[in-house]
C-alpha cells in the first residue's frame, strides 16, 4: 500500500477506495493461476528478459548471494544477505574479514558469479556452529537470518503465540481443541474466531431450514429417507 495511490494522497486499497469514491462496486477478477504468475518477480523478469526459463537453485536465492540455506553444527538457518554492507558484516563473523574485499565477491554481480568459489569458503565456518549461535550473531550486526523450524516448532514459537495465530476453541466431544487462526488483522472489522469442525449432521437442519427455506415437515422426510443425516 505505501507504493499504491496518488503521490500526496493515503495509500488505496483498490476496488473499496474507488467504491467508497465513486459509489460504484466492481468484479474482482483474481484466478490462482495470476497470483502464482505473479509471485514469480524476478524469476519470472528473468524468464521474460532472458527468454529462457533461469536454472534452478534449490533453496538458494538466484540473484542474490549468500542468501540461502545453511547448515550449521546442530540444525539449519537461512542466511539472508541483501547488500554488501550485511556480506561484510557477515565477513567479520565468519573470521574472514579480507573476504568482502575480494574482487571476487566484493560486490553481489561478482558473488553471484563466484557462487560456488563463495560457498566453499564460508559453510565450513558456519557448520562448525550451533543455529542459537549464528541467529544471536547474524541478528546483533544487523544480517536477516532465521532458524529453519518443523511445522509443530513453527505453531509453537513465540512469535505465533504474541500474533494468536493459535487459538484454543471448545468442542463438543473433543473438549479444547487448537486451531490455526486467521492471519488478518483489522483493527475495526476483526474477523471472526475460529469454531471447532463440526459434528457429522450438526448443521443439517439449520441448512435445510434457513439457506433452502425447508418446511419441517420436509427436512424430516429426508431424514426419514436416509437422505439427510
């Protein structure tokens, strides 16, 4: 939004700015396929520059280097380094501080194209290292980084509990059950918290009743027929 709407004005929100101004709705247009297309950025600039489709890196960024996965002495991190001023910094960690004044990777052009040169000098260094270690470091001088959590660890990190992306709801046979919350947050309109799955059946009559308008008599027809559990 800080890049969107007029150069004075506040930031849009597309479709409900133009309704709120001009009083008129509009179609939303907005297929799964578009979407991943456009999460594609860079790689996707590439493709259409390049007019060939760019090789794969795994979990390595392809035009930013070092900015991947790492493994460490007890577990995995990734290790984000967006400019030259962070490869320094990440230099000095390293105890190799002549590193980032290398022609060969003083700038990110040549480290991305000494990749593998660059790779060889710095996981050594980094194995040989606990994850708690590097993330206390990489974060005290400023370098993006992030323990590679399992899905249970990821639900269960401080971070998910301060954001209540995980919530507690009563069930009826189950008793407290967890949920994944919703990851929107508004400050006027919050929506609405999660309710337990629902029974087989729970919710047969107030569906017949209210969303297709069945009488009584006819909802217990259906249940009669086997129709409706």
């Amino acid at each position: 939004m800080a890049a969107t709407g007029v150069p004075d004005g506040e930031p849009m929100l597309a479709a409900l700015i133009a309704r709120d101004r001009d009083g008129v709705g509009q179609h939303i247009d907005m297929a799964l396929y578009d979407c991943q297309l456009a999460m594609l950025a860079n790689v996707g600039s590439a493709a259409l520059v390049a007019g060939a489709d760019p090789p794969r890196f795994g979990n390595s960024h392809q035009t930013v280097v070092p900015y991947q996965l790492f493994a460490a002495a007890d577990g995995a991190l990734v290790v984000a380094v967006g400019n030259d001023r962070q490869f320094d910094g990440l230099c000095d960690l390293l105890g190799l501080p002549g590193l980032a004044a290398d022609p060969r990777f003083a700038t990110n052009q040549a480290r991305v194209r000494n990749r593998l040169e660059l790779l060889a000098l710095i996981e050594p260094p980094i194995a040989a290292r606990t994850v708690a270690d590097w993330l206390g470091a990489l974060r005290g001088a400023g370098i993006p980084c992030g323990e590679v959590r399992g899905v249970g660890a990821a639900l269960a990190a401080p971070e998910a509990w301060a954001r209540e992306m995980v919530v507690e709801v009563a069930h009826p046979t189950a008793g407290q059950v967890p949920l994944i919350a919703s990851p929107l947050k508004l400050s006027e309109t919050p929506v609405a918290a999660p309710v337990a799955p629902p029974l087989l059946g729970e919710h047969s009559d107030e569906v017949l009743r209210d969303l297709l308008c069945l009488a009584p008599e006819r909802i217990m027809t259906l249940r009669q027929a086997g129709v409706v559990f």
